[in-house]
C-alpha cells in the first residue's frame, strides 16, 4: 500500500490498520444493524453506566496515588486531597458523587431491561452476567466506603463482621477473611483496598466485555409489542428479519442519543461533586468510642434500616438467608420468566413486583434517613425540660432535671415529645421502672445505652433518678 500523498495522521493511520486491523474488527460492530425502535431513550442506561465506570477508574486511579491504605495513614491522606492536594477534593468528590450515581444508573438500567423483558429468551445469559455486574459493583461500592476509613467505615464494618459471624458453621472462617483477623487491624484495611483496586474491578471489566459482547452477538433488545409474545421456535428468526427490513446502522443513529446520555450523566457528577463536595472523612476511627451511629451511603440505607427495625430473634435468620435468596431470584428471573409476553402492559405480574420493591426499599430508605433509633444530636441544646416536669419539684429533683439535660440524655431520649428517639421517651418512665431499676440502667447502660457509671458523681445520680421517679404521665 503506498502511503504518497496523504497527511501524516492519515499514514500513520493506515501504517496501523495494516499491521492491526483494528479498524477492520471495529467497523462491523459500529455498522451493525439493530432495530429502529431501539434509538429511544429508554435505552441509554446501560452505557450511561458504562460511562460512569470509566470515570470512576479514572478517578481512582489519580486518589490511589495519593492515598495511604494503612490503619495509621488513610485517614489524613483523606484530609491530605480535602485541604491541601491541589484538586485532590474534587477528585474525591467526583469520585463519591460517581458511584452513587453508578449504582443509581445501573439500578434503572435493571429495571428498564426486566419491563421490557429484555431478560427473556435469548438473553438470559446477559441478564446473569448483568446480575454479577450489579453485585460487583455493590460490592466496589461497600469496600469504597470501608477505603474512607473514619468512625463510620470502622463502626459500619464492625457490624458487618459481626453479621457475618452469625453464619452457622463458616461465621469464623468468614470473619477472618473479611477483616484478615479476628478483628479490625491494619490488615483489614490492606485487604479492603486489595479488592477495591485490583480484584473486583478486574473482574469488572472482564465482566463488562462478556456483557457488552452477548448484546452484540443476540442483538439490542426490539421494543416490546403487546401482544408479540417470545417463543424459543420462532423468536430469532423473527428478530434477523425485523432488522433486515428496517434495521439501522448502531452508529451513530442508535449511539446518539447514548452519547448525549453519558454526557448528561458525567455533566450531572461533576456538578454534584462542585455544588456539593467530598464526602466525609467523618472522624477518626476510634474503637473505645462506641456510641457512634454509623450510617451507610444511600443504597445501603434500606438494608440498614430493614435490620434495625427487625425483632431482633429474627436478625440472624433474615440477615444470613434473606440475602442468600434475594440474589437467587434475580439469578433465576430468566428461567421462571423466559418466554411469553415481553411488554410491561401485558405483565401486570412482573410490574407490580418492581413496584412493590421500590416502595418497599424507598419507605426503608426514608425511616433509615431519619432513624428512630440514633441519637439526634442537636435535641439537647434546643429542647427545654418541658414546665410540667419541674413544678413543684424539690431542690434535688430540679438538679436532676439539670443533670437530664446538661448530660444530653435527650440526644437519645424524648420529654415532651422533644428529643431523639433512639431510646424510649422517659415521659412516664416512672410508672415502668422502679428506683433501683433506674440505677442501674443509669450506671451500666446497655440495650443500646451507653454507661454513664463513671461519668456521673453518686450526687449526680441520686439527684437523676429522683426527677426521673416523678415522670409520670
Ligand atoms: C446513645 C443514646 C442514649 C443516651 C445518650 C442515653 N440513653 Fe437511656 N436508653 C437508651 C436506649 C437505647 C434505651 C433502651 C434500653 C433497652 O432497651 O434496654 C435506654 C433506656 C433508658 C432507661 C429505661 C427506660 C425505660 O422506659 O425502660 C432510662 C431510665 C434511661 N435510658 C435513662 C437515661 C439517662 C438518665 C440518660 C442520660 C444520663 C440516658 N438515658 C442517656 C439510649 C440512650
């Protein structure tokens, strides 16, 4: 081939196509014809995803030069990009504000794909391998939250791993590989950065290529008809024959409007990541202070919130096997479902399902935000001891009062309606606790409250649970 007469990028184009063939291979990918019904923007999820991904390995691959992955290091590293690195907290924040709204894309992406029965025969196969992607990237986004390494990561993994101790039989075994120990060390954070950086992402993308490979070998899903139901004989064929008649070259007639869509999406981070900043570190993990309320990122949230509001008999039962059945279902989503009709308006079935779960994770999304059981921090400088409760008191009962408040017991406890609520309000403790009981609850704590034992005077705890004897009703 001579290369005389065109420009240098020209020759050094064909220089590489000749000896490549890149250009060769890519070409009938991009021309490949799909159906015209699939240039919607219904369909732009997936590779608003994708896009997302991109930016997150870009984005965390510049933090990992900086970031310090031991127990004595990450947490100022992370004060290291917020105050000082030049640019160090926007890439943070971009990178948080990132996976949220990774998890967030690739979410609607699933449920884009199951209305419109995209999952059915002959996509079965890209649906499990969607599945895994949708848990690799829960997973990416658990170990991120441990990398931040404050009271929330500690505490949030403390529970974690006490969680997973429950499992009959393995609960050991497990503990020790999440944490690489009995409990939480500098190993720990070694191992959560391990997996964060190399492992998952690595089968990430290789995951990535088999998804994005089956898409194009079976072809983008057609807009569903009501009333065409999938049947394994005739389905294919029926499909090749959609695309030949009226088919359209993937790029750029059906890539458009996914190209504005990643656009839109990483335009939309980094606006977030601006307006509103890194996230956290939230203090340094401290494990003598234990009455932190660690609370995960969003798509945690109504997990957290499920276990909280469990009995707690129920914990262990519906932690380790809920799980475990859950990822099951949408495993097998393809098989009990994999023919038929594939419009959401023949499948009042499958719609009320999606519906019913989003509901049920957005209320549990809602109680975990404004959760009954932390403390509310701000309760004890705005609430005053309601009047009722000091008139006519004697002098020790009313420096009880004072204790109540200046010991801040109403981050946890209401009066009056006023408080948190992670303990029960104390309006009419007085008619369920007698005065021992009172005590000892004051000085050893438990059930979720911390002991206040040393740090009250026998004074100070004579004069509280005199006040608390007169709260009745
Ligand atoms: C971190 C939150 C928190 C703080 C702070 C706290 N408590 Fe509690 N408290 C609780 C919880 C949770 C319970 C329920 C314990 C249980 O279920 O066994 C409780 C229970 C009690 C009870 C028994 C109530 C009942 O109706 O059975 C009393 C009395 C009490 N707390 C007094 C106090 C006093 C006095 C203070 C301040 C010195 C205080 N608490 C500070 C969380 C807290």
């Amino acid at each position: 081939m001579s290369t005389h007469g065109r420009g240098p990028i020209r020759s050094t184009l064909a220089w590489l196509e000749e000896r490549a063939g890149l250009g060769g291979a890519i070409a009938p990918t991009l021309d490949h014809p799909v159906p015209r019904s699939t240039a919607s923007w219904w369909y732009v999820f997936g590779s608003a995803t994708l896009a997302l991904f991109v930016l997150q390995i870009a984005t965390g691959i510049c933090l990992a030069l900086v970031y310090v992955p031991s127990a004595d290091g990450a947490y100022q590293s992370l004060l290291y990009l917020n105050y000082q690195a030049p640019f160090g907290w926007f890439l943070r924040a971009v990178h948080f504000w990132g996976s949220n709204a990774m998890v967030a894309i690739m979410t609607l992406h699933m449920i884009q794909v199951f209305l419109w029965g995209a999952h059915k025969y002959p996509r079965e196969l890209t649906w499990i391998v969607g599945v895994f992607l949708f848990l690799c990237t829960l997973g990416m986004a658990f170990t991120g939250q441990i990398l931040r390494w404050d009271q929330d990561a500690y505490w949030g993994l403390g529970i974690g791993a006490s969680i997973a101790s429950r499992a009959p039989g393995i609960g050991d075994t497990m503990v020790q590989l999440l944490l690489g120990g009995p409990i939480i060390a500098g190993r720990t954070l070694s191992r959560f950065f391990a997996v964060h950086v190399f492992l998952v992402p690595g089968i990430l993308i290789g995951m990535i290529g088999l998804h994005l490979w089956l898409v194009l070998r079976i072809g983008i899903n057609e807009w569903p008809m009501p009333g065409r139901a999938v049947s394994r004989e005739t389905y294919r064929h029926r499909y090749e024959e959609e695309v030949h008649k009226d088919g359209v070259p993937f790029f750029p007639y059906a890539a458009r409007k996914d190209m504005v869509a990643c656009g839109v999406v990483v335009l939309a981070v980094v606006l977030c990541a601006l307006l509103f900043g890194p996230f956290g570190p939230h203090g340094v993990p401290d494990p003598t202070l234990i009455d932190a309320a660690p609370k995960p990122d969003f798509y945690f949230l109504a997990l957290y919130a499920l276990f909280a509001l469990l009995p707690p008999w129920t914990e262990t039962v519906v932690i380790l096997i809920g799980p475990v059945i859950a990822i099951a279902v949408l495993f097998l989503v393809p098989f009990f479902a994999g023919t038929g009709e594939k419009s959401w308006q023949r499948r009042p079935v499958a719609v009320l399902a999606v519906l019913v779960i989003v509901l049920i994770m957005a209320t549990l999304a809602g109680l975990g935000v404004t959760v009954p059981w932390s403390p509310k921090m701000e309760a004890w400088t705005a609430a005053a001891t309601p009047v009722r409760y000091v008139q006519g008191r004697t002098p020790l009962e009313l420096q009880g009062a004072l204790v109540l408040q200046n010991k801040q017991c109403r981050t946890c406890h209401s009066l009056g309606g006023e408080g948190g609520r992670r303990g029960p309000a104390l309006d009419g403790v007085a008619t369920r606790q007698t005065r021992d009981q009172l005590v000892r609850q004051v000085l050893q704590g438990g059930g979720n409250m911390p002991a206040y034992g040393k740090n009250l005077s026998p004074a100070e705890v004579n004069a509280l649970v005199a006040f608390m004897g007169t709260l009745r009703p």
